[in-house]
C-alpha cells in the first residue's frame, strides 16, 4: 500500500534562526541567558572551553557569549583558539563577565572579542548587543558575496577577449595603489579596487567577430568596438551605491585621453574622472607588460618609458608621477598575480 504524501505543515520545519553557543561554567548563568535568548535563537550550551571548542568545531555558531572565568581553559584561551581556527576565525565573540575594569577588558578584546557584556546580566542589553552584532556580520557577508560576483562579473569580460583574469586582478591592485598614493582614502581605495574590475565589462555587448577577430579592424569594426565603454555603463547601471557608482564612470570613461583625444564623450583633463584616469594607465600598463597572442610582454623600462612619453597625452601627469614613485609596490603586485 503506498503512503500518501505528507502535507506540507506534517513536514519537520527547518529551523533558520541564528545558532548561538553559550559557555560559563556556572548552570545558573546559562539558564540566564536562556530565558533571554530561547525565543529568537537556537541555542548550544557548554560549561567549560573544551566542550566549548568541541561544539564549534562540529558546527560553527553564528556567534559566541563567553564567559572568561572559567577552570581549565579560560575565556581568553578559548577564544584565542576560535580565532586561530578557519571555521570560526570570524564568529563573533562577546565576553560575558563579572571583570569589568579597563585592564581585564583590553585583553579581551586582544584576544579577539568584539564586545563585553558585564553581569549580572540585563535581558534588553544581551538582546540589543547579539542583534547588533550578528547584523555587522550578515551586512559583511553580504558586500563580501556582493564583491565577489563584482569580481566575476569583471573577469568574463576579460575571459571574452582572450585576456586572463589575472590582468584584471593585477590592474585592479595597481588601481588600488596609485589611488591611495593620491589621497584616497581606505574605504575609496578599496571601492576602486573593485571597480577598477568592471571596466571592461562592456566587451560582453561585442560580437565575437569583432572581438575575437585575430587582423586589424575595419572602421566600421572600430566604430562598434567604441562602444564598448557606454555599453559597459548601461550594464552597470544607476545605483545610489557608492562602488557600483564609481564602476559606472570607469567603465564610462577609462578610454578618455587627458588631451581629449580619446572615446567615446572626448573629455579631456580633469574632466575626466579621477577613478577613469587611474585605471587608465593601470591597465595600460599591464597590457604592456604582459603576454599576448600578438604580441610579448615588454620589459618594465620601456614600459614606464611610454607612460612617461604619453604623460600629458594619454595619461593624466600626476597618475604617471605617482604610479612611477610607487613602481616597486606595483611590481610586488604584478609577481604575486602572475600569469603561471
């Protein structure tokens, strides 16, 4: 006799809250903070920091409250060990404690923790600083995920034109150093960085039989590929993100000429943006300096030598200046991304 299929509410639900792991060697503290926390997260329990790392290491929470006295291992230790690990090197740990004085809370967080919390413990403040926490970790996760589809977003436009994705991780890098050297600052540097990925991404609205086309282009040819650029701007789109923004103008303007003669708006100076200017000559560069099916890489002195020929032509003088001073760190950067 067949079974009849079971309905969708007799079927065992997944539980998806947020997996919590509580440790204080005192029972009374635990169902402390059970009372508080059962409702909205699913919780482990362990009275000491071997059962404690036991737990994490069969299934990683999603964050940690953490008592620092305890016998055998202590807080510190067990935390130091957590960030020692792959699996839980970024769980966040909150240390949860009767020290409260300056020394004891410094080395909490030496060891790694992200908050302390002071006992006897208040419901309201346990709640307030868990949400906040797992919040910083979930909005981490999603600009990590975010870049990461960036990042391969940039490579298949690389991966069309017979270029590595490689070039676009060293172009990027070299982006990244020659806006800091001009004043950017971490987060701006950074947000190049990733745009610098996107500025080909254009090439995707070429055809192949242009693309791929291994003689010189026709006019006509050369008139699509110039297309490029807006075609790469369109892709990215508006946004009010501040990366996808600056992605949008490099992909825009990167082939733009500090004396106006480049495509596809002919803007020249600073009319050009600062961003555009950069991955200009950082791409440039690259392409130089590396293996193509037309051509061999050419040696760095020569390269710098053109970018010094076309300063105040092609390229923007201040980005050549500060790219050149900068050339050591840039040729750290294209060893550690080398085409192998």
């Amino acid at each position: 006799m067949t079974t009849p299929p079971t309905s969708p509410a007799d079927r065992p639900s997944v539980d998806l809250r947020p997996r919590l792991l509580l440790v204080d060697d005192e029972p009374a503290n635990l169902q402390v903070l059970r009372l508080i926390l059962q409702k909205d997260y699913r919780l482990a329990f362990a009275r000491d920091g071997e059962k404690a790392l036991e737990l994490a290491a069969q299934e990683p929470p999603d964050l940690v409250l953490l008592d620092v006295m305890m016998p055998g291992l202590s807080g510190l230790d067990v935390c130091r060990q957590l960030r020692a690990q792959a699996a839980t090197r970024h769980v966040p740990v909150i240390f949860v404690t009767a020290l409260s004085d300056p020394q004891h809370e410094a080395e909490g967080f030496d060891a790694g923790a992200v908050d302390y919390i002071t006992k006897p413990v208040s419901g309201p403040i346990v709640l307030a600083r868990v949400r906040n926490h797992l919040s910083l970790v979930a909005a981490e996760a999603l600009r990590a995920s975010r870049l990461a589809i960036v990042q391969c977003l940039g490579r298949a436009g690389e991966y069309r034109d017979n270029e590595t994705g490689l070039h676009v991780m060293r172009m990027s890098h070299f982006a990244q150093l020659v806006g800091r050297a001009m004043g950017m600052s971490d987060s701006q540097a950074d947000d190049l960085l990733n745009a610098a990925a996107l500025h080909d991404v254009g090439k995707i609205g070429i055809p192949d039989a242009i693309l791929l086309k291994p003689g010189a282009l026709d006019e006509a040819e050369w008139a699509h590929m110039r297309r490029h650029p807006a075609m790469g701007a369109e892709i990215i789109g508006e946004h009010p993100d501040a990366m996808l923004q600056m992605a949008r103008r490099v992909a825009l303007c990167h082939h733009e000429k500090w004396d106006g003669s480049g495509y596809p708006q002919g803007l020249a100076g600073t009319d050009i943006p600062l961003e555009a200017r950069i991955v200009a000559l950082a791409d440039v560069f690259d392409a130089l300096t590396s293996v193509r099916p037309y051509k061999p890489a050419w040696e760095i002195e020569r390269a710098v030598a053109l970018l010094q020929e076309q300063s105040g032509r092609h390229f923007d003088p201040e980005v050549v200046r500060h790219f050149i001073a900068n050339l050591p760190a840039a040729l750290v950067i294209r060893e550690r991304w080398a085409d192998r």
